[in-house]
C-alpha cells in the first residue's frame, strides 16, 4: 500500500455509535482523526514522489458485471463466493504467494497483498521492507522504499501513539487491519491486469489510556498487476474512498474487547 489512505479512518457524517457505558478511551470523541488525516498528507506526498501510483477505476468481466434478467426488470450479478479454486498454500516473506496465472489468481492475489499492506507491520521498518519486497515489481519497490520510510517517520509514528519503532505503548493494543469485501477485474490479460479491492477498514490504539479509538472506514483499493517472477505482483495502485453502507446503531466495545478480539481473530487467506 502507498502508506496511508487506507488509514484516512475518519468517522462518516451521520455515523449512529452507541457508546458503552463506561467509556473506556475516557471520553474522547474527536470529531476528526488528525493522525489520519496527516497520514493523508504524507499519502499525497509519496504518491508525488513516486509520479506512478494511480487508479480508482473499478470495472467488472463476466463474473462481476451486472446482466439484465429475461423480463429486462431486475439486475442479476454473479456471486463473489469461492469457486472452489484451491487456495495458494505457499508464502514468501510470510505473504501468501503463487498465485494462478488466470483472473481468479490476480484477484487473490489483490485481495491478499491488500491484508498484507494495511496490516501493523507497515509501520515497521524492516516488516515494511520484506512486504514492499514482496507484492511489488522490483522496480516498483525501488522507488517506494525510500519515500515510505520518509512517510512513516518517527514523528508520523508518534501521531499515532507509536515509538520511533512502531511499536504501542505498554498497555495497548495498535490496530490496523484490512478486511476484503469482495474484489472486481479489469483489462485483463497474460501480462497485466486491473484488480479492486473494496475493504473494511480499521485503525485506532486499544487501551484504557488511549485517546485515539479503534474506528472503521469502507475503501476502494485498486490495483495494477503485473506477472513477473511466476507471480502476480503489484506495479502501481492506489485508493478511494467507499461505497460505505449505511452505519449500523451497534455498541461500540470497550477497548479490552477490542484488544481481545484482535489477539484472538487472525487473518485469512483470500481465493476465488
């Protein structure tokens, strides 16, 4: 991931949360997130430097794009549940990898690496490092490494309640995590491909202390794939905001469940 939008986590207008009963982040509500919008800004800045990162067109093939029913009255799309294509069992730097060389391979593969990149090991340099190593094209790495070390500097670190190594204070519990909804392909071929990853999205410091709660953002992540190496990797991308639906009038947890639920509920690998 280009450092950054996927955490622009910032609470959508009209959003219904009900708070526990004893508020465990002490009260505090922010109307905006300025860790996150700062992030926003050093997004903007690497995707400067980089002069190649950028997308936010979703498109659809067959098994994606709506189709007219016989009576021409309602929509008919095809289901994004698995069609038994066997999951990759392989991984590189802790990734999963060897994806097939079809559509269903490249979106695994997008819906992966977005996990991958919106996880808490981007915001630590040497996890950053084998990640960014490890999704991107060579070249599209060697441009990205030095502008993401510069964006997610100690001081950005600090903004969001992280040391100089990215690591929570004692106590609490950094959340960042990415949760794939459901993935569309366009342009595909052999060689190269467009892969879009709508997401739930999640970012905030768990803790009793913490001034900075967990929150939740939909985004778009699209991104331009490349075969390279018997694998798809990624040559550019970049992110929208939404479709977001509706908020829910949920309770929100206290930071103890949060932190409970993080610790306990590990990740997935994602195929089609």
């Amino acid at each position: 991931m280009t450092p950054g939008d996927e955490h622009d986590y910032g609470e959508p207008a009209g959003t219904r949360v009900r708070l526990p009963e004893t508020d465990p982040y002490g009260g505090a509500r922010r109307p905006t997130r300025s860790s996150s919008r700062s992030l926003v800004t050093v997004v903007g800045i690497v995707v400067l430097l980089i002069a190649a990162i950028a997308f936010a067109n979703r498109g659809g093939d067959d098994s994606t794009t709506s189709e007219a029913t016989p009576d021409g009255n309602k929509p008919k799309t095809t289901s994004t549940a698995a069609t038994g294509t066997k999951p990759v069992d392989t991984k590189s730097g802790g990734i999963p990898s060897g994806f097939a060389h079809t559509e269903q391979g490249a979106q695994s593969a997008g819906a992966n690496y977005a996990v991958a990149l919106g996880s808490t090991g981007m915001f630590q340099k040497d996890t950053r490092h084998t990640l960014v190593d490890t999704v991107y094209t060579k070249s599209a790495a060697a441009k990205l490494q030095s502008a993401m070390d510069q964006a997610y500097s100690a001081d950005f670190l600090a903004k969001m309640g992280l040391d100089a190594d990215g690591n929570a204070p004692k106590g609490n519990t950094f959340v960042s995590r990415v949760v794939p909804v459901g993935t569309t392909v366009k342009n595909y071929s052999d060689t190269t491909t467009q892969v879009a990853v709508w997401y739930l999205g999640l970012i905030g410091m768990s803790g009793t202390d913490s001034t900075d709660p967990v929150t939740s953002s939909w985004k778009t992540w699209t991104f331009d794939l490349t075969w390279a190496d018997g694998d798809w990797k990624i040559s550019t991308d970049s992110q929208k905001d939404g479709p977001a639906p509706v908020p829910g009038d949920d309770t929100a947890a206290t930071s103890d469940e949060i932190s409970k639920a993080i610790e306990e509920y590990g990740g997935f690998t994602y195929a089609r």
